[in-house]
C-alpha cells in the first residue's frame, strides 16, 4: 500500500549569507575570442569564461535585461581550490564574488560584483575544464537556479532496515527566487521513512521567496522500495 510520509523534517542548508565572500574569483577582460585565443589562453593555465545577466536567455525579447556582458578569463588553479573547497555538486549554486582588473596581477579594479555559476563545460574525453559561464547575481536579482538535494537519515531508516531500498528519483530541484535566497543544497531527512513511504516535491520547505518551478508538484523525490525477487526458488516442504 502506497503512503505519502507528512511531517517531513526537511533542512535548507545555506553558507552564511548564502555566499562564499571568502571565495573572490579572479578575472580579466578578453579583447578578442575565438577558438585559437581560447586554446592559447587554457595554454597559460587560463579558464575562457562568460558573465552577463540571466535575462539574457529569455525568449521573450521584452523580457530580456540589461545584458552587463563581460568576456573574460579566469586563473585555473583558482577555480579548481574553489571547487575542491565547496565541492561541485554544489559549485553552481554557490555565488561568489567576482573582481574583474585591467590584467593579471593588476591593481586596477574595473568592476566588481556577485555571480553565480550555470555551466561548467568540459573536455570529454580529459574532464578538463574548457569554459565558465556565470550570471551576475546582486541581492534583489531573480534567478533560476537548479539545487542539489542530499538525502541524509539513511542508516536509520527503518524501510532500509527491514529490506527495502532506496531510490531516488530527483538529484536536483529547479528554483526561481531572489539571488540571496538561493541554498548551496537542500537536505532531506528520511530517517523516519517505512517500505513504500516517498516524498514529494511539495513536501519541502523552503524560503518563501522561493518559488518551484514544476508542473506537477506532487512528483516524488525519492522513495523507500520494497525489495522483491524476481525468480524465487520454490519453497521445500
């Protein structure tokens, strides 16, 4: 018999102000792309990276924003600590701040701001990083954002004690909600969680400002499966 766990305790796990200050990435301006300027620059352990406004991928032509775009590049040592330190899964929905100077080791700011990662893309074959693209996400900016979400609890289930198994449907869920609301991870506990108990999108708490960005809301995160065997040896009696 299905059954839909209530009473969920659900944490939204967010860093202090929900950015990583400590965490200043890097930048200086490109005056000119293309592919060979871009494999010169990974060549002296630079990253080719993008910053403009989220607005910008609207459809809509009226809904479009002030671009504010910036072509840049980044220090690869820099980026690969930052990584390491907040971990990937969770790299793109983190904001940090940005500094973008006139050159590298230069002493002149020319403009400075909090950004937010989409898209990290990468070499297929090395995992190498190839490009960055960030958004500028100021307190106040509304941002689509898709977070991670970690299941904890799992040694003291009680479904997973008695044999069953856990399967997630959903590693992440998409938001649209002030850039300074934006939680690096959602946590959900399903210590309490018995054979066929799942829970639900809706079943999540979150900032109000928040909003989720689904069709069906009633669609499960995860859920504890009963475990059958599909073959099972005839019983000798």
């Amino acid at each position: 018999m299905l059954r839909l766990w209530r009473g969920l305790k659900t944490v939204v796990q967010t860093s202090p102000a929900n950015t990583h200050h400590y965490h200043t990435i890097q930048a200086i301006p490109r005056e000119c792309t293309g592919s060979r300027i871009s494999s010169r620059d990974r060549a002296q352990g630079r990253i080719p990276a993008v910053v403009f406004s989220q607005g910008l991928l609207e459809k809509n032509p009226s809904n479009r924003s002030p671009s504010r775009k910036q072509i840049l590049t980044t220090e690869r040592k820099q980026i690969r600590s930052i990584i390491k330190s907040v971990q990937l899964p969770f790299f793109c929905s983190t904001r940090f701040q940005l500094q973008i100077r006139a050159g590298s080791g230069s002493s002149v700011l020319l403009e400075s701001g909090t950004v937010l990662p989409i898209k990290i893309h990468r070499d297929e074959e090395s995992g190498k990083i190839l490009n960055l693209v960030f958004v500028w996400a100021d307190e106040g900016t509304e941002l689509k954002v898709d977070v991670p979400v970690v299941f904890k609890g799992l040694e003291d289930c009680p479904g997973l004690k008695k044999g069953g198994y856990f399967k997630m449907i959903r590693s992440s869920l998409k938001f649209q909600c002030p850039a300074e609301h934006i939680p690096q991870k959602i946590e959900v506990d399903v210590s309490k969680l018995d054979i066929d108990d799942r829970v639900l999108m809706h079943d999540i708490e979150v900032h109000p400002s928040m909003k989720l960005l689904s069709k069906n809301e009633s669609m499960p995160l995860c859920k504890i499966a009963p475990t059958y065997i599909e073959n099972p040896e005839p019983i000798k009696v």
